[in-house]
C-alpha cells in the first residue's frame, strides 16, 4: 500500500484536460463582456471544381468530419467554481446546408451573410457549412464559418484536405491525439519552471521598448467606442516566379518567408510613421507533435516582436535581424499571450489601453498552405484578377493585418485587413499596394536583398515625377475660403459633415470649421480689423 501510496504522489497531472486553455477563455471572457465577436469567425469559401458529388454525398462527407474531429462537437460552460470547461457532445444539432442561388454575385453575398452570424459558445455548433449551387451553370461554392475557439488556420487545412479525400471516397487514417491532451500540456507547463523563465523574457523582451514604441498610430479617424464597425479586406496573388524569387531571397539568408513579410511590414511602418521602435504581432503553434498537427482545434498563440530602427543597413541584413528576433520569441511560444499581456501591465499600467488590442496593433500571420488534390475534385481559393477588395461589417482583431498563404501553384496569396473604423479605404489600399509593389520588387530580383532598399518604389518615383512635371493646373478663379464653402455646400456630397481637423481632444468636421473661422472672422471686424490688416496669432500644438 504504501508503495502504490508513493507511486500515486509521483504521478504527474493527468494527460488530458476538459479545462479551457487561456487563449479559449480569452474568446469567453470577450463574449461575456459584450464586445463585437464576429472577428472571432474564421471564413473560408472554396470554388468546386472537377467532378462535383450529388448533394447526399457532400452531406455524409461533412457528417463524417464532425463525428471525427471534437472540436466541430465542442461548446463551452462554466463550472460553480466558475472554471470553462469544453464540453464535447456525443452529436451536435447540425448539418451540411444546401442552397442554390442565381450566379455567383448572389451566392457570396448569401454566403457572407452566413458567415457574419454571431456564434454562442455555449451553444452547438460553433460552426457553419454549406454547399451552393449556381443555376446559371457556374462552379458551385463550398464555404464555412467556424468559431476561433474551436479551429485555427491549420485546422482549416485539416478540415478541407479530409473532407476532399472523403468525397473521393479514400478512406482516413485514425487520429492519435486529441485536443484534450494539448490543454492538460498547459497545465503542466504553467506549473512549471518552463513558465517562469519564459515570464521573464516577455517582461524583458518588452520593457526593453522606449516608451514611445507603445504610444497610439496617426490615425484617420481618432477611436470612440460607439464607432461604426468594419473591415477593409483585400487580396492580391504574387505570381508563382515572384514567390520563388522571395523564398530564394529567404533561403540565402536562412530566414523564412514569414520573416520576410514580417520586414516588409516593419519597413513600410517606419516609412509612413516614421516610428523606429514598435511592435508587430505574429503567430506560434502550440502543437508539439506530429499527431498534434492532425488535431483541430485552437492551437496558436499570438507573440508580440520588438522592432527597433535601422537606416541604411541591406535587406538582408534587416531580414536576418527579423529571423532572430522571431526564433527568440518561438522560443518562449507557450507562454499564453493574456499572461504576456499582464505581465507586462504590471511593469507599465500607464499602456494598458481597453480601447487598442494589447501590445501590438499590427500583426502578420500565416495560413498553411494546402496541398492541391490529385483526385477528380478540387477545392480551390476563388481567382480573380488584380487586388480584390470587401468591405465587410465587422472589424479585425487588430488595426491591420497581413495574412499570407502558399498556392498550390507555387504562388503566393497576400490579404489585408484594416480596420475600417480608423482608416479610410484610401489609406488602406496605399499600404497594400506598397507591400506587395516591395514584395514584386524583391521577388523579382532576389540580389536586391544585398543593397539597402531605395526610399521609393519604382511606380512611385513615376507618380511623383507625374505630379512634379505634369500638365499645369489651372488657377480656380475663386479665392479659398470661398471655394471652401462652396465644397460645404454642395449637394448630395455630405462632406460638410466629415472630419477636417483630428485632434488629441475632439474632432472638428468641415462645417464646424466653417462656423469657427466666421465667428473669428466677425470677431476681428468688430475690433476694427479689415482687409490688408496685419493680425497676429499666438496659438499652441492644437486645431486651432
């Protein structure tokens, strides 16, 4: 007895877990709080191709993954003691949906529609599926919405790969791990000495920053929590020679593609702030083995990276600075990110800012690349020509986001996402287009990488020679203040009412401005002012 009383005390914590991880309760406790949870909604659409299966088989195809995989079972409920805990039910109250629509523009607008719903994460399923098809002849369109809280960029992955081999009809092999042993790994890893250092490197990592490196963006609009919600999306493909262009420029310099992403990014914010220190947020997988990388679920944790400046250093130089940084923090990659984020508040309360995502408000992350089926039936990401762009009704996690995805063809596929709460349409798409416009301009010579990078892109210096030695504008006849009316008074254009002068404490729209210059106008007549009178302004860093 007392050997097995010995044994038992030795006997580590158990090798699954129903508790919630940290970053599935950080979904709960965002849910609960009433924010805005459709950034939470994982949306993928897939044009069919090939042989298209009749609908029955679709439906016993996607049966068949929800009764494979937990997470498409999972819901989520607190204990008396107030722990989350994933429930995972034997059958969930769910299927495969089937709908036809008259052609393609209608079918993604009902599919977005579907996939703007809100999730509970207390009720199943925490996901959304279907197959449209399109009377006008058109490839029909497989799309899914699936709740953060149960899947991630990889799960997608799974989830499309088996779902093809089953329409095909080849079997799956049997899954060896589950999600459950990947949360009791937490577990064991926050009551361990493992947590503790990776707790001082964050603290270390960060504290490291001047304080400016944290301060708010110049910002189109300032951020107020009754502002209308939404995203700029938009999606351009690099060509497959651009993408084996930058893959060689990362491989010379043994980094990663990400790496380079991530230095693109940082260089074009230190161009258009003129910020030298900040941070950018990236991704790691808590997966740690090869039967984890089967297991759906939410397996990633976002990492803060400290960038600091540089001038006049090559690329490649710069991207192997960024490599290192990135493997450091892939490093300490288990500390949970809400750990990360309060180890730090406790060090620097003065940045904690419910109004901004923590730490970082720019961030890159990476989709894993699917492998193209060799069987009669694809699903493929939907082609379009140039950079697509969508505004949808709800805004991203963090200000911008730049996703990037491997093609089956070798290509590469860039999203933007930037909130359209604080930035113009305008202003988003002049980050994109200057992303992928250095991303072709590296891809398409990888020796560039050995020269520092010139302040402006090719199609840039044109613009502005355009703009230097173009035609002559004609001189408008009417002076500014009147034409500045004029603009306010126009019908139907609305621009009375929008923001002219952004300030630290209010926001002046162009009629505001209007009616103050009069009032001040009026108030120099009454002193005696008139035209031709000198008049002298005492006035600090403000809108006046």
């Amino acid at each position: 007895r007392k050997v097995a009383e010995l044994r038992d005390a030795d006997t580590p914590q158990a090798d699954e877990s129903d508790l919630a991880t940290e970053g599935e309760r950080e979904f709960w406790v965002a849910e609960a709080a009433g924010l805005d949870t459709r950034p939470f909604i994982i949306p993928v659409i897939r044009t069919v191709e090939g042989e298209v299966p009749d609908p029955a088989r679709w439906s016993d195809a996607w049966t068949a993954l929800v009764e494979r995989h937990e997470a498409l079972r999972t819901t989520f409920a607190e204990d008396a003691e107030g722990c989350l805990h994933r429930r995972v039910a034997a059958t969930v109250d769910g299927a495969l949906e089937l709908s036809t629509q008259t052609g393609r523009t209608a079918a993604l607008a009902h599919i977005r529609a579907r996939q703007g719903e809100p999730f509970a994460m207390a009720t199943a399923p925490l996901w959304r599926a279907g197959l449209v098809r399109l009377a006008d002849g058109g490839s029909p369109l497989f799309w899914m919405a699936m709740h953060h809280s149960i899947g991630d960029g990889r799960s997608v992955g799974i989830l499309l790969e088996e779902l093809t081999a089953l329409l095909a009809g080849e079997p799956l092999p049997p899954l060896s791990a589950r999600y459950a042993a990947i949360a009791a790994r937490e577990l064991r890893y926050l009551d361990g000495p493992d947590h503790a250092a990776d707790e001082a490197h964050w603290r270390e990592h960060l504290s490291a920053l001047p304080p400016e490196a944290f301060e708010d963006w110049p910002l189109d609009t300032p951020r107020a929590a009754g502002a209308t919600p939404g995203s700029h999306r938009f999606e351009l493909r690099l060509d497959p020679a651009t993408a084996a262009g930058l893959k060689a420029v990362a491989r010379r310099h043994e980094a990663s593609l990400h790496a380079i992403l991530l230095t693109l990014l940082a260089r074009e914010v230190r161009r258009r702030t003129g910020r030298g220190a900040f941070t950018i947020g990236t991704t790691g997988d808590i997966r740690e083995t090869a039967e984890d990388m089967r297991v759906v679920g939410y397996g990633v944790n976002m990492l803060p990276l400290a960038f600091y400046p540089v001038a006049g250093i090559p690329f490649g130089a710069e991207l192997r600075a960024t490599q290192a940084a990135l493997a450091g923090a892939l490093q300490h990659a288990r500390m949970p990110f809400a750990r990360i984020c309060h180890g730090f508040w406790e060090d620097h309360p003065q940045h904690r800012d419910p109004a901004r995502y923590p730490l970082f408000d720019i961030a890159v992350t990476e989709n894993p690349q699917g492998a193209r089926a060799a069987g009669p039936l694809c699903l493929v990401r939907p082609n379009g020509e140039g950079p697509a762009y969508e505004r949808t009704g709800h805004s991203p996690g963090q200000d911008m986001v730049l996703i990037h995805e491997g093609l089956a063809d070798g290509g590469l596929l860039l999203q933007w996402h930037v909130n359209a709460a604080l930035y113009a349409q305008d202003t988003a798409e002049r980050w994109f287009d200057a992303l992928t416009g250095w991303a072709r301009w590296l891809g398409d010579d990888d020796a560039r990488a050995e020269a520092t990078p010139p302040a402006l892109l090719p199609e840039e210096e044109a613009t502005l020679a355009s703009w230097e030695h173009g035609p002559a504008a004609e001189r408008p006849t009417l002076t500014f203040h009147a034409l500045f009316e004029r603009l306010i008074d126009r019908p139907g254009t609305g621009q009375g009412g929008r923001p002219a002068v952004i300030g630290a404490d209010r926001v002046l729209t162009y009629r505001a401005v209007e009616a103050e210059a009069n009032a001040i106008a009026h108030a120099l007549l009454e002193r005696g002012a008139e035209r031709g009178t000198v008049v002298g302004v005492l006035a600090g860093r403000s809108p006046n």
